[in-house]
C-alpha cells in the first residue's frame, strides 16, 4: 500500500510541476527565438535555480528587423539536486524576472533581464530608455511640422 501512495503521490508532483510550467512552443517562431534568449540569458545567471517561462507582457511588436518583447520569467529554488535542471524539483518562486529584448536606436540588440521590483521601480528606465520606438507609418502622416520627424512628411 505505501508503495502505491508513493506512485500516486509522485504523479501528482509531476503534473503539478508540468502544469505550472506554461508552454512556450505555441508561440511564432519568430517570438520563440526571444523567449529562448532570454531563458538562455536568466539560466546562466541563476545556474542553480529552476527558470521557466511565465508570461508576455502586452503585445510584442515584431517587425522585420525591429522588435521590442516583454516577457516575465520565475526563478525557483530547487529542492533535489540543484546542479541538474533535469532532476530540479521547483519549490518557492524566489524571484519573477522582467526581460526587454529589443533594437536600440543604434540599431544594437539589448537584453535586458532585472528583477521584476527593479523594473516596476524604474532602476533599469536608463537601459530600457535606448530601446526604439516601433512607428508605424501613421505617424508621419499626422505630423504638422517636418522638424519632429526630421525630413519631410510624407517624403520617402
């Protein structure tokens, strides 16, 4: 009998565990690649921790060759085996992570991963500032003045 609470105890874990960790593979591949850079990034930082995808925040914007994606990973503790993310057992979230990818102005790609707290503090608007603006080109076409865009509207 203890034999087979321990089975079903056991499966219980491994569906709580899988459930909890939100698929990422639904995304365009085109996402994707994001998402596991910054995975990549926040799992060399925390080499003895669980790190997962959590969430996108808002919309990501991919445009040819600009692109600016938000999203929000979790930093558990593991409780077996820490050095092997194989046999890691997530237990408490110790931190959510804020990642920004994006092209900068000078058309550099940055990542940037913080600690969600410094994000919503505004300790990393310095880094984050450098990030393009994803226009469309309904912008230029409500501009009264070619100084704010710096040529002509409408020129091409």
């Amino acid at each position: 009998m203890d034999g087979a609470l321990k089975v079903v105890l056991l499966a219980a874990l491994i569906l709580l565990v899988s459930a909890e960790t939100p698929d990422t593979t639904k995304f365009p591949k085109e996402l994707q690649v994001h998402i596991d850079n910054a995975l990549k990034n926040v799992r060399d930082t925390y080499k003895d921790h669980h790190v997962a995808f959590h969430s996108i925040k808002g919309n990501p914007r991919l445009m040819n060759s600009i692109y600016n994606v938000n999203l929000q990973l979790t930093v558990k503790e593991c409780k077996k085996n820490p050095g092997n993310t194989d046999e890691c057992v997530p237990q408490k979230l110790l931190y959510l992570i804020d990642c920004l990818l994006c092209k900068t102005k000078d058309n550099q790609e940055l990542l940037d991963c913080a600690k969600w707290i410094d994000v919503k503090n505004k300790r990393r608007d310095n880094v984050r500032g450098t990030c393009r603006e994803n226009l469309t080109g309904a912008h230029s076409l409500f501009l009264k003045d070619h100084q704010d865009s710096g040529r002509c509207p409408g020129c091409m």
